[in-house]
C-alpha cells in the first residue's frame, strides 16, 4: 500500500535516464487555474470544484473534469518546479545563509521551518524555502541529519556556500557541543556566523520585564486568555474570541491587550457569574488590569 501511495504521488513526474524528472502537462488551462486557487488559499477539493464552476459557466469543454487528486498533483508540480528554481539560484551563488527554525503547531505536529537568504541585484532576497514534518523529538542530530539531506538534494556543494545560520538560540539548536548549528559549522568552511534570532532574544527580555511588573501578570494573562477561549457561550455573546499570544511575536501582546480593554465588562461580569469551580483560581487584580490599559498605549 506504501509503495502504491508513492506510486500515486509521483504519477505525473517521469524519471528519465540522467536521473532528473519530466513533467507533461496536457491541461495547461486546468493547471493554471488549480495552481492558482490553491496558492489563494483555496482546498484541493475547492480548488477542483472551483475549476468545475468555470467550465459551466464560461463554457470551457477544455477544463475537462478535476478532481482534489489530480489539484495535489498539480500543486506538487508546482512546488517542485519552485524548488528547482530556488536549487538554481543557490548553486549560482557563492554565498547563502539560512534560517532554521523547529516548531510545533496548535495540533502538536513537529515541524521544521527553513528559509534561505542571499544577495541578488543589490538587495537581500529572504525567501521561504520548505516546511517539512518532523517525526519524533527534536534532537540535535536528527535535524542536522535532516538539514543534511536536504541541502545535498537542493545544493551539493551547499558546504562550500554556506556562510551562517540564524536559530532560536534553543540548547538544542546553539549547543557549543553538538547543537545543530554546531554540526553545520563543523562541516562548513571557517568564518561561519551564527545569529541568535532577535525575536527571541526580545522573548527573554519581555519575559524579565513582565515578572518584575508584579501580580502575577504573564501567568494571569495566559490562564485568562485560556479560559476565555473556552467558554463558547461567552464567545458567541461577544462575537469574537481572545487571540492567542504569541512568544516571539510581541504584536499579539498589544492585540490581546486591546481585546481584554474592549471587552472588560463582560468579562468582569461574567467572571462575577461563573462558579469558582468552573474558572481558574485567581481572578484579574485591579493591578492586572492597569497594566493591560498600560499596554494598549
């Protein structure tokens, strides 16, 4: 069943003698359209139904019948055919550096985000290359083991390219023994850079800054934030529903922030109502909530 899954995947791409891939598109309207929703944000069973609507109503016989498969397929031509062209570039450049950032998803899915930068026609290009699963822990040895494979398919001499590495500053990532950008450097050329995400470092910063504003606040907030995403009854009496915070990306603060000074009454009013049981042990001090008018400035 595996091997026919992968069968299925590829059936658009025909391997020729030399090792590289041929793709024949035969509906190069169909491709277009399909690529193009998708890239819109559009499912692959949207996207096929969308091209469906188009053929009846434009009268297109040439859009033929599209199904969800047949837009994945699509779709993975066209990320193939992106790859490719990002693998070009890298391997006209003298010089490239990357970012490698691991994450996990609101689901609990590993992931593992890499974004390539380099010099073309006098201005920095910050280009977003593959986000890939990641089974298992986020070990040192498997990333580079995975970085590795990587770069070697998209850039053989990637060793002799690659000039830095921008990170979270995680142990596991920085590690002066054998943290991931530590096994890059290893195999790279001398003079390689390393560079400690600023967003990050801002995190620790905050952090600091928002233990020493007392209260309790972040631990307050944070409970607040997810017990009021929980009560569906208050959502719907709201018509909105408390954003999430984001660690490295303190805009979300401000928004959260706005969102609690908007809705204050209710709030307050339906912590007044709601059983101690059925919410969290300490409630918003009025401390807590100068600090977030405070931060809506």
């Amino acid at each position: 069943m595996e091997g026919q899954t992968c069968e299925n995947t590829l059936s658009l791409f025909k391997q020729k003698e030399n090792g590289s891939y041929l793709v024949e598109i035969t509906k190069s309207k169909q491709f277009l359209l399909a690529t193009r929703y998708v890239g819109r944000g559009m499912s692959f069973a949207m996207a096929a139904d969308a091209i469906h609507d188009a053929k009846e109503v434009c009268d297109i016989p040439k859009l033929s019948a599209c199904s969800d498969y047949l837009v994945a397929s699509y779709a993975r031509v066209a990320c193939a055919l992106l790859i490719e062209h990002i693998s070009q570039v890298l391997c006209s450049k003298w010089a490239f550096l990357v970012v490698f950032d691991p994450l996990i998803d609101l689901q609990q899915t590993s992931w593992v985000d890499v974004r390539i930068r380099y010099y073309l026609n006098y201005a920095l290009e910050n280009l977003h290359l593959i986000t890939l699963p990641f089974a298992g822990r986020h070990t040192s040895l498997a990333m580079f083991e995975m970085f590795e494979k990587l770069f070697d398919a998209i850039c053989p001499l990637w060793k002799d390219k690659l000039i830095g590495c921008s990170t979270d500053g995680a142990a596991n990532m920085t590690g002066h023994l054998s943290g991931v950008v530590t096994r890059i450097q290893n195999v790279v050329k001398p003079n390689f850079m390393r560079v400690w995400c600023l967003l990050h470092q801002i995190d620790i910063i905050m952090q600091k800054v928002y233990k020493r504003a007392g209260c309790n606040f972040y631990k307050t907030l944070t409970s607040i934030i997810s017990f009021l995403r929980r009560q569906k009854n208050l959502v719907e009496e709201m018509q909105a529903i408390c954003p999430n915070l984001s660690a490295t990306r303190w805009a979300s603060m401000s928004c959260v922030a706005r969102f609690l000074v908007e809705k204050r009454s209710k709030i307050v009013t339906y912590f007044a109502e709601t059983k101690p049981s059925d919410r969290f042990d300490q409630l918003p001090t009025p401390a807590f909530w100068i600090l977030i008018f405070v931060m809506t400035h």
